[in-house]
C-alpha cells in the first residue's frame, strides 16, 4: 500500500463529505451503556508529539467545542485489533497469558523503529494524524497474524479491514458541526504539518473499549523491543 495515496484519498473524500454535510456523527461515543470491548496491540506517542497534537486540537476546539477530542492518555496507534470490540467479551472468558506468551516469542527478534506524525487526514466521522512508519511495523503485523492463525485462540483479526496504516485518531464528529468551512480551512493549514517522530521502544497490549478511553482501558502486558 502507498500510503501517502491512501491518506490522501481519504483526505479529499471525507473533506467533501465535511464540505457537503454529509459526514457522520458517531451515536455511540455518550452512551453510558455501551459494552463493546476487545484486546488491543498499541503504540504511545511521545511527550513531544503528543503536545503537538493537542495544540493542535485546541485550535479545533475554538471553531467546534462540542465535538470529542482524544485527551494525552488516550493517544495510540493500532498495532493490532487482537479481538475487535463487540458486545458481550468477557476477558475472563480467554486465557490472557496464552496471548502474552505468543505476542512475547512473536516479538523477540524485533528491534526499536520511529513513527512519523506528519500532516493530517479523515474518515467520515474523524479527524487523523496520518502516520508513517518503516517496513517493521508491518513485519511485525504480519509475524502476529501468522503466528495467530496457528492457534486456536479466540481472535478477529482483519476481521473488519486489513490494517496497513499507523495513524492516530483524535476527534471524533459526536455532534453537528458548527463551522463545517472553518473546519476544512484549520484542517487546510495543518494538512502536512510535522508533529513528530518518535522511537517506538514498547508496545502493549490493553484490554480496552471502543474509544481507548483510560477509564476503561486495562495495561494487560508490555512489551519492551531491543
């Protein structure tokens, strides 16, 4: 995958959305009853990109203040969606040192790699830090989703898509926007904006819900690369 084309094709056609009203408002980011849960591979950013990020997100917040904005402690990038969050996982119902063990002799051979937070891109219902990583992100992707395919163990991964890229999402649309065109034109300014390169020395393993929000969100496991 080129990922500067992929970005950048979700850049345009989710702006056009934002442009014409019809991007989408995420009906599940307020309720107090959802359930939807999984166990996650993540990478943290740094201290240094992550202020960058929220200088970034307090600009937003002047032109639309209603919307959700990820705070420090929820920033990630997906590794891997070990489970994808549905309603109803018990992770008492899974043998979570099995999972350690397998990521664990997975991991070993694998050294330090940076990521790259340069400029910005979209879903329909999002705004993302595109991120750009070298080749071992996605070895190591690879080395997991054959080492879990082995097993027998509970898992979905690429279950909903194929993960390729290494962004981080940060607002998310929970309510109609207020100035959809001074929306578009902050998102202009930052559009290939450097917000950091970070060494990726840990990864964990979370159980967490949809949102990675701390609150719900259980560190099941690190793992240190050489």
């Amino acid at each position: 995958m080129n990922l500067e084309e992929h970005y950048n094709t979700l850049y345009t056609q989710s702006l056009a959305k934002i442009a014409s009203n019809t991007y989408e408002i995420d009906p599940m980011i307020d309720d107090e009853t959802d359930q939807r849960f999984g166990i996650t591979l993540v990478i943290r950013p740094n201290e240094r990109t992550k202020a960058n990020i929220q200088s970034f997100l307090n600009e937003i917040q002047t032109i639309e203040p209603n919307q959700y904005y990820y705070p420090d402690s929820d920033l990630h990038v997906t590794l891997l969606s070990v489970i994808s969050c549905y309603t109803g996982f018990d992770i008492n119902d899974i043998d979570i040192n099995r999972y350690v063990d397998l990521i664990r002799e997975t991991l070993k051979s694998y050294t330090k790699f940076n990521i790259q937070f340069r400029g910005i891109t979209a879903s329909p219902s999002c705004i993302m830090i595109r991120g750009f990583a070298t080749e071992a992100l996605n070895a190591i992707r690879e080395d997991l989703r054959a080492a879990f395919k082995s097993t027998t163990l509970q898992q979905s991964i690429d279950k909903r898509y194929t993960i390729q890229a290494a962004h981080a999402t940060v607002v998310r649309f929970k309510e109609k926007l207020s100035n959809p065109t001074a929306l578009i034109d902050l998102i202009e300014k930052y559009k290939d904006f450097d917000f950091g390169t970070f060494e990726v020395n840990r990864i964990e393993l979370v159980h967490n819900d949809w949102y990675q929000r701390k609150r719900f969100v259980q560190k099941l496991e690190s793992f240190d690369l050489r």
